[in-house]
C-alpha cells in the first residue's frame, strides 16, 4: 500500500476521518492518481501508524477513514550519529536516505578540521527523510540538525555510550546495541589528533570499525545496520 505523511496529526484514533495536508492531497491525486475506496497507509513520524481507505479525492484536501491503527513505542536503543558534511549533495542525500531506512534517531551534521564544505540544505535533507520513511513505513521520522561546529557537538548532552570512530584506533570496542548511544563519524582524512583528544576527553570511546578504509557514509550504515538489527 501506498504511504502518505501527516505530520500535523498528532494521534490517529481508529474510525476517525483525517485530511492529508494540501502537498500529500496534491501528490495522491495527481501524480498517484488514488481512487476513492483505495486502502493506503498513513504515518506521522511520531510514532502512529495507520492502514486507511481513500474516502474522498481533492487535490487540497483528500480525507482518509482510519480503520486499523497502532502507536510504535520509541526504541530503547536509539542511535545518534554524529557525522561530517560530505563532499557531495548527492553523496549525503542518499546516506541520509539509508540512515533513514534503517531507523536511527538522530543525526547531526557537524564541521570538523578537515571537512570539505559546511553548507547544507535542511529542507532538501527533511523531504529526503519524510519519502524514506513513507517507502519503508518507518513509524518514526529521524530528527536532523546541521551544521554545528565538532567542538560544540561534543560539549553538549548526549544520549547513551559515547562512541569516536576513526581509522587509527586500536581496537573493535564491544558495541551494546541493546542500549542508545552517540557515534561520532569524520570527514574523508578522519579526524584531526586534536578532535579525537578533545572527543576521548568528554568521555567518547575509540573505536575501529574495519581494517579498511571506509567512506564516511560507509561506516555511518555498517553502525546503523548494527544498531537496527539490535532492536
């Protein structure tokens, strides 16, 4: 079933009637082409899922009949990534994507010392994150945030085990995906000396993904299909 995205929704009560916003209407009657009595699924990356049949078409204003709905609890084992602007839009629109995908909660987009660019369309990263979600029925949309400064990142409250990937560290630290934690990912040319003092400093703990050299966005999915398939 097609999915469309209510954020504006806050709680889906079965038997209820919803208005999907005026871009998903236009979107579903346009470009989808639904019919009336068509089942589709609604979620408003909070949590609500709902499975519903098409009760009126408008390309403003199309109204959905909830009939079978349910609330996802938050994980308990949240993933936050922490990683470098990348070289590319493209490059960072399809990591994001899979991050996406593969569920994890939160990801902020910090500059360190070798960082290439510093620039970052937000709205383009939320649309990405919002056609992810709908593709994989995720019931929770990730929160994303950038571009913050490495150290600011670092000095702020973070949630879980605080974990620094990067290749020189020494050893493939024991990773507890039952439990939430924060990972910081670098640029291409890793992290500088002085960020990863900075980093084990505040408490972040070394750790070697791989004895290859990955790509960033190679080393933020390999974590993040680590962490989902801790759920």
């Amino acid at each position: 079933m097609i999915a469309f995205y209510t954020p504006d929704i806050f709680e889906f009560e079965q038997g209820s009637v919803i208005t999907l916003n005026p871009e998903e209407s236009w979107h579903g009657a346009k470009v989808l082409r639904i019919k009336k009595e068509e089942s589709i699924i609604v979620l408003n990356g909070k949590g609500w899922v709902a499975e519903g049949r098409i009760d009126t078409v408008h390309d403003k204003h199309t109204q959905v009949i909830l009939h079978k709905v349910k609330y996802h609890t938050p994980p308990s084992n949240n993933l936050e990534i922490g990683i470098s602007v990348l070289k590319t839009n493209e490059r960072m629109e399809w990591m994001l994507e899979k991050l996406t995908e593969l569920g994890v909660a939160k990801i902020t987009f910090i500059e360190c010392n070798r960082t290439e660019r510093n620039k970052l369309n937000l709205e383009r990263m939320q649309k990405i994150a919002v056609a992810a979600i709908k593709q994989c029925k995720r019931p929770w949309l990730p929160q994303i945030e950038g571009v913050i400064s490495f150290e600011k990142y670092i000095n702020q409250e973070l949630i879980g085990d605080k974990i620094i990937a990067y290749c020189e560290a020494t050893e493939y630290i024991k990773l507890d995906t039952k439990k939430s934690a924060t990972i910081l990912i670098g640029p291409e040319g890793d992290f500088s000396e002085n960020e990863i003092s900075l980093a084990v400093s505040k408490g972040f703990e070394p750790l070697l993904i791989s004895k290859q050299i990955l790509r960033t966005e190679t080393a933020a999915m390999a974590l993040a299909a680590v962490w989902d398939l801790g759920n």
